[in-house]
C-alpha cells in the first residue's frame, strides 16, 4: 500500500511569510500532483511534476519533485489570505492509474 | 469547456435508503475515479471506471455500493441501504487517456451525502 504523509499537518501565518510544506513516501511515485481544496469544493489542479528533480513555478508558488521521485515540497513567497485552503499532494504509482492522496495541510494565512 | 459536473451538491437520506451520485466527466474525457472523503480524512479512491467498463473497483466496499458508466449518460455511484458510516464527500474525477507516467484527473465540487 502505498502512502503519502504531508507535513505540516496545519500551518497558520501572516500575511507576507514564506512556507514549505513537504509530501514524503516509502514509495517511488511516476508522477505527483498538488492540489488546492475549498471548504464545500472539490480539489482543484495546482501543477503535477514528472521527472525526479523537476521544479515548477506558478506565480509565488514553486513545486519540487525529490530526485527519487519519493518525495515533494510546495513553496509559497509571500503568503497571502488567498492562499488559505487544504493543499493535498496526489502520486501516481503501483502501474495503475489511480491516484493515492496525501493526508493534507490546512493553511490559513491571516492579515 | 465545462468542467466535471457532480449532482446532487448535497443528499440526505435516511438508514436503510438509496443513494444514487451522478458524475457527468469534463468534455473529451472517458476516464472517471471516484473517491470518498470522510470527515477529518483524506481523499481515498474507491473505483476506475472507462466507458461501460469498471477498470479497477479495488477502493469500493464489496458490499452494498456499485457504479456504472454507460455508453450514454452520466456515471452512478450507487449506494444501497446506506448507514450512517456512509455519510461523507463523494467526489468524481475524469481525465483523459493517462500515460504511464502520470495521470492529470480534473475533480467536480463532490456531492455531500448525510444519512440521518
């Protein structure tokens, strides 16, 4: 079975402040998906990330893949109270096409 | 481009009745996932569906649940006599044909089922 454990489990800032959450696995994922949810949404795609190493960057959020494609980190600059929600990471692995959720980070970022 | 559609939003039912949760996939997609949500938890796939076929059902309950995705029409998650265990967020996803690498899935606004 495979998991993803997402720390920090909540994190609340200020307005301004940077932060990193991390997504870690015992498993090799083929790729790695982050998404955003809204209190009575669904998820919403943030980016996925293919390759061991890659970075990706959307406006003040940047997106690491690990180099054993195991692990991820999602990075915001300059947080703001937009950026308040659930952010869940999301692997593909195990041959199938499912994908295998992680346990979440909940930010709240305060003015 | 309309997105995933999910309906109802919300459904109340009581013990021992049906529910049935509708998932019409983003334009162009023929691959829906389901996943349940519970309280305090995390996403966690229930079943994999292609057009008229259940690809992988390994998430689903053996008992009690089951889903359909015709040729024509919406895909089903079908809950019978439920309880109060079942109630939580259903949320439906579709993709494109995935590649072996990854598998971009586009997820609807989920339907919330409260058993009473």
């Amino acid at each position: 079975t495979q998991l993803l454990e997402q720390s920090p489990q909540f994190l609340s800032i200020q307005e301004g402040e940077n932060l990193t959450v991390y997504c870690n696995s015992s498993s090799v994922f083929s790729s790695l998906q982050w998404y955003r949810q809204e209190p009575g949404e669904g998820p919403v795609l943030l980016v996925t990330v293919v390759t061991g190493g890659e970075v990706k960057k959307l406006k003040r959020l940047t997106f690491q893949f690990g180099d054993a494609r195991k692990d991820s980190s999602l990075h915001i600059t300059a947080a703001q109270p937009g950026d308040t929600g659930l952010y869940l990471c999301a692997g593909k692995g195990g041959g199938g096409n499912k994908l295998t959720f992680g346990t979440g980070t909940q930010l709240k970022v305060e003015l | 481009n309309a997105g995933v559609m999910q309906n109802p939003r919300h459904l109340v039912r009581r013990r021992g009745q049906e529910a049935r949760l509708r998932c019409s996939p983003m334009k162009g997609h023929s691959h829906v996932y389901w996943y349940r949500q519970l309280p305090e938890e995390g996403l966690k796939f229930m079943v994999y569906l292609q057009k008229e076929n259940i690809i992988d059902e390994s998430g689903m309950p053996k008992e009690r649940f089951s889903a359909e995705f015709p040729k024509e029409g919406p895909s089903i998650l079908r809950i019978q006599q439920v309880v109060r265990g079942d109630s939580a967020a259903y949320f439906c996803a579709s993709s494109p044909l995935p590649s072996l690498a990854k598998n971009i899935q586009y997820f609807g606004a989920g339907t919330r089922l409260s058993v009473l």
